[in-house]
C-alpha cells in the first residue's frame, strides 16, 4: 500500500513552508546547531548533545504561549528553524531568532521570505506592536536579511559578545509594525495564488 503524505503546514508562500517542529527534526537540529560554521553566529558554544536536543523538543510546548518554534521547509526539506519568542502581550513586542543550518540555502531569500510570513503572524495574529532581535556585528548576512525585512538599527552593546579572538558589538535591530505593512503589500503581491496565512 503506498504511504499518503501528510503535509504539516503552518504557513505558507512562494517557495518557503514554516510548520511545526517535528520530533523527526531533531537530528538535523543537532547537526546544525554543532556546525561550528552556524553555530559561530549564535550565542551557543557548547557542544549540544543529543539529550539536551531531545530536552528542547519535548519542552517546546511548555513555552507556549511566550515562545513558538517553526521548521523552514523548502522543496520538501526542512533547512532551518525560526521562532519568536518572549512574546509580551502586555508590552506588545518579541524578539526573533533564526537559523539556517543547510548552508548552501543561504542568502537564496529564503531567510526575508521565512521572516516575512513570521512577521505576518507576529503582527496580524498575535497583533504585536514590535518584533526586535540582536545580531553579532561581523554576521553581516543576518544584519542584511534584517533589514530587507524592515528592520532598523536601534542600539549597539560596544564590545559585548567574544568571539574568534576578540569583543564584537551586538547590534539591536527593531521593526515595527506600520514599516513592515508596506513591505507586507509588495510580498503579498508577488506571493499571490501561494500564501497561505
Ligand atoms: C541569517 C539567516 C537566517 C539569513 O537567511 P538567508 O536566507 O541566508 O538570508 P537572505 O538570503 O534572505 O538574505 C541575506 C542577504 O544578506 C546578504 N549578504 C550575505 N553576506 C553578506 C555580507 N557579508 N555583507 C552584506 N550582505 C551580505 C545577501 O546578499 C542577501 O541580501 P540580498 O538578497 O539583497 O542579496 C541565515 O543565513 C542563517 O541562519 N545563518 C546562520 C545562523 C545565523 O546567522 N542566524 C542568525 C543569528 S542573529
């Protein structure tokens, strides 16, 4: 009897699929968040072990409603996660995060895409005012895709984060909600017949 897929899908557009994160990711999650390649722009440094891997899965739903993680799927192939969190209802803001580990899928657009559909839950779901997140200063393609998604500088930790020998700035980068709305109308546009939000 041949097997019927079962497709998860949380959102939707041209080329990028964000779904749940499935039990089935984790060991991807574990290559990817060890590559010392990804790994270097982000604040982990200490080697991620498969039960700690499986502890951040099966916690995942604990975090709920203050934090979500999505899968990044393209062609049928997860290639990364993405997630909001410290969601504040109260303040009306979360910051992001995101990582790409299949690295010949960087800088295809698939990281703005992903963001933008991100974007569109943060703002017109969970109708947040704010959506903001910090970038190590030598990560030059995440402060690029930030601001391809209407990001803006907003402040700077002078030397705060060591890395590769030396203190790097970490750069806050905001985006608010009326800035991304006229982006919004231009992506959904070129998505039209794809998005599903
Ligand atoms: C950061 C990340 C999510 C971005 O996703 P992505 O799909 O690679 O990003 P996009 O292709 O949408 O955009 C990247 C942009 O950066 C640009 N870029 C790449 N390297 C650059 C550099 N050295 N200087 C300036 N711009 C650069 C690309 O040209 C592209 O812009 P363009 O589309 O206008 O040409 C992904 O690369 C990733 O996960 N990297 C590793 C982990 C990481 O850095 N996570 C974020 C931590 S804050």
């Amino acid at each position: 009897m041949s097997e019927v897929k079962q497709e998860v899908i949380f959102r939707r557009s041209k080329r990028v699929t964000l779904r749940p994160v499935l039990e089935q990711d984790v060991p991807l999650l574990l290559k990817w968040i060890n590559d010392p390649e990804v790994s270097k722009y982000l604040k982990v440094h200490l080697p991620m072990m498969e039960a700690d891997e499986n502890e951040w899965f099966t916690s995942m739903h604990k975090r709920k409603p203050r934090d979500m993680v999505v899968a990044i799927v393209v062609d049928d192939k997860p290639i990364g996660t993405m997630g909001l969190h410290g969601i504040d209802h109260r303040q009306g803001h979360a910051t992001t995060g995101a990582l790409i580990g299949e690295k010949d899928c960087w800088d295809k657009g698939y990281g703005s895409e992903a963001k933008m559909l991100l974007l569109e839950f943060a703002f017109n779901v969970l109708n947040l005012r704010k959506v903001y997140s910090n970038v190590i200063a030598f990560n030059e393609r995440s402060h690029a895709y930030s601001l391809k998604c209407g990001y803006k500088e907003e402040g700077r930790l002078k030397d705060h984060h060591y890395a590769q020998g030396k203190y790097w700035d970490q750069i806050w980068l905001s985006v608010y909600r009326n800035d991304w709305e006229l982006l919004w109308e231009t992506f959904r546009k070129e998505h039209e017949g794809f998005l599903m939000v």
